[in-house]
C-alpha cells in the first residue's frame, strides 16, 4: 500500500550532497520538499493544527524538483524508512525518514 499526502509546496530546499562517514569517496544527493497540508474544518473553516511535514528526495529526483514552484498543489508518494543507531552514550536511537518517490500536481500527473 503507498502511503501519499496532498498540500501545498510550502519550501522547496536547495539540493544537498551527503559524504559518507564510512568512505568519504562516497557521497549521494538528497533535497527537502516541505509541504503545508494543515487541514481546516469543513463547517467553520477554521484552521486545525499545523501540519508541515518535510519529505526527503535523493538522486535524479534532486532535479525533477525545479519543476516544481512554492504555492503549488501536489500530492506526494513515498515510503517510511527508519534506522537505528547507538549514540555517543552507548544508548539505542532511532530516526524515521519520509522519502519521496512520486509527485504530482494535483489534476494533472507530471512524470
């Protein structure tokens, strides 16, 4: 089942390169979309909670963001992706991570 959410391009983040800790010849892009899909009552529209999550894109898909302008509709497909790692203190964390993998405006599919 994918799991997909609709809002507003909110902030669209300048493209990262990440070095790997392990072997710094190796490195990847990532690039942030954060969207505003704060939801409103449908009898008083008045606004709910803020709702601003952040989705991470990496390689190819980096570019395929500049399509893409603040203010925009679109619906986003991705997955969950959690880790787990132990801290300095030897204590057991862990991270989730939203990674997109589709986009679209909404009525219309952009590939």
């Amino acid at each position: 089942m994918a799991n997909s959410m609709t809002g507003k391009i909110h902030k669209i983040m300048p493209t990262e390169t990440i070095v790997s800790k392990k072997d710094p010849s190796k490195s990847f892009q990532k690039r942030t979309m954060v969207l505003d899909c704060t939801r409103f009552d449908q009898f008083t529209g008045q606004r709910g909670y803020d709702n601003y999550p952040s989705f991470d894109f990496s390689g190819d898909k980096c570019a395929e963001l500049d399509s893409y302008q603040v203010g925009q509709i679109v619906t986003i497909t991705f997955d969950l992706q959690g880790s787990k790692f132990t801290d300095s203190n030897g204590k057991d964390r862990w991270f989730t991570s939203i990674r997109g993998y589709k986009i679209e405006m909404k009525g219309q599919t952009q590939q």
